[in-house]
C-alpha cells in the first residue's frame, strides 16, 4: 500500500478507497479503512501480505480502462484491464427506459459512461451479492436525476447491513421486483441472504435469460453450474438453502444462463442444467452419490 499512502499524503482531499482484493468502494476519508469488512468476513479473504487499497485515480494512472461487448441484442458486457479484484464483469441491460446495470465493476471512466449516456441513459443499478458492487455508488452519482437523486440503487433489504456506503438513491426491495417490463429482481438466498438474479424474459431470442453472478456459479464446460456459500473458502451451501433458491425460480421461464465472468455462459437448456447440477449437489452434499472408486 506504499504507493497509495504517498499519493494519498499529496492529496487534500478526501478518497473514496477501493479495496484491491474485492473491489468494493468505500466512503471517502483521508485515511483508508482499518479492515475491508468484506474481505474480513469468512466468505472472502485478506490476502497473506494484507490489506491494500486504491482509488478511482490510482487506477486510471496504473493504465486501468473499461470496454463494452455487445454479447446479445440489448445485453453488454462491462470489462475492465488489466483484471481488478475478483475480476468480475458488469452486465447492462438496454430498456426503453435507460439502462439496468448489474454488478459494475470497481472500477469505471468517462469511456464508461459515455457508452450508457450514448444508449439511453442509466435506469438504474442491481447488485446479485455484497461481493461485487464494485463502484455502484460512482455509477449513482454520475446519473443524477433533476431532483438531485442519484441513479437508483436497487439493493435487496436482506443484504442492508452489507451496505458500505451512504446514498440518497437506494431502493430497498425484498423477494422480487420488476425494474423494467421483462426486467425482474429475483432474491433467491443462498451465497448471502439477499443474493440475487436478474431475470430477462426477452433475452435469448425470446426463451428467457439469467443474470447470475455468484448466485448460481457457471462452470467451465458450462454444463454444470454450482452452488456455495463461499467459492474461495470452500464453504458448502445447506441444503435447505438451495431448495429455497431452486423453489424462488419456479415458474420462471429461461433457457440461458450469464455468469458473473467473461464467457461463464450456459447458451441453451439452461433449466435443466440447474436441475441436474442441483440433484448432483445434493447427492454429494448429503453422501448419497455413488462413487465405485471408494464404495464396495
């Protein structure tokens, strides 16, 4: 943290600090938080040579930059290089009312917020989980309405003592809500209490289409997804936690899956996947999944 703690000395003003190892932002402050509670948390980690922290400034000079993908008719994929935190993308979903962002990355510059002034405008952010709201509340400020509110923030009321920072915009919602025609919130637990999906019924040609994040993870293959408390540590997710996340979806027509990560994309028959990769789960979560090499 050398390099920020001398940049920070030559500043006066205040920083909105970045933790490096999550990517989350913080509330601005001459000095940097003592512990990044995210990362403090047994879900995640603080890395073995400790906490570190950067800013929007620092960033931009270490050559950070953003780019847009189209990845499906009125659907982009927000990237930022060289890979920032846990590396994660931002997806954007275009509606007749402005644009849904879910998940930002914790970074973002004017190339950035060009790309979503130059397409309608910013309707709004989602978040699937604490972990990857990156710089949402930068996103909030830099679409201020004419009343002076910020951008919403959709952020689910289960997941409130998670909230880092303070904002004008937030709009608390519970087990769905709809931000746009086609465009719903889903809270289906899990990996956090307010963990999330956003649902696209015009996506995927019509067949519908998951946002997903950490809330179901997308596998390499992409014919299995999986289901944690914490991907990093390991940590299993219970049982009744999934049947609760499986039982949010009924009814819920779709037939693909976006992961929270460049190309984690489940293209077609994405219901069944999860079907499948949930009977999987349970089997060797509960030691009912037969294994020739150890049984017998």
């Amino acid at each position: 943290m050398g390099e920020s703690r001398r940049r920070c000395d030559a500043m006066t003003a205040e920083v909105s600090w970045i933790c490096r190892t999550c990517a989350n932002q913080y509330p601005a402050s001459a000095e940097p938080p003592g512990k990044c509670r995210i990362c403090a948390e047994e879900r995640q980690y603080v890395p073995e040579t400790g906490q570190e922290w950067t800013s929007l400034e620092e960033l931009a000079a270490e050559g950070h930059r953003t780019s847009w993908t189209e990845l499906e008719p009125g659907l982009f994929e927000l990237a930022v290089t060289p890979s920032l935190g846990i590396g994660h993308r931002g997806l954007l979903v275009h509606t007749p009312r402005g644009g849904v962002l879910w998940d930002p990355p914790g970074f973002l510059d004017e190339a950035a917020v060009e790309f979503v002034r130059a397409n309608g405008g910013l309707l709004g952010v989602a978040q699937s989980h604490p972990h990857l709201c990156g710089v949402q509340g930068e996103w909030s400020d830099r679409f201020r309405r004419s009343d002076g509110r910020g951008a919403p923030l959709w952020i689910p009321r289960r997941d409130a003592e998670w909230v880092l920072r303070s904002w004008d915009a937030v709009d608390w919602w519970d087990d769905r809500l709809e931000v746009a025609p086609g465009v719903t919130l889903i809270r289906t637990g899990g990996h956090f209490a307010g963990s999330a999906v956003l649902h696209l019924a015009a996506a995927a040609e019509g067949r519908g289409a998951l946002l997903v994040s950490d809330t179901m993870m997308v596998l390499p293959g992409s014919r299995r997804v999986s289901f944690m408390r914490s991907y990093p540590m390991l940590l299993p997710m219970p049982a009744r936690h999934l049947a609760r996340l499986l039982a949010s979806l009924d009814g819920v027509q779709y037939d693909r899956i976006y992961g929270g990560w460049t190309d984690r994309l489940v293209r077609s028959g994405a219901r069944g996947v999860v079907r499948d990769s949930a009977e999987l789960y349970r089997c060797w979560l509960t030691g009912s999944a037969t294994d020739p090499d150890q049984d017998g």
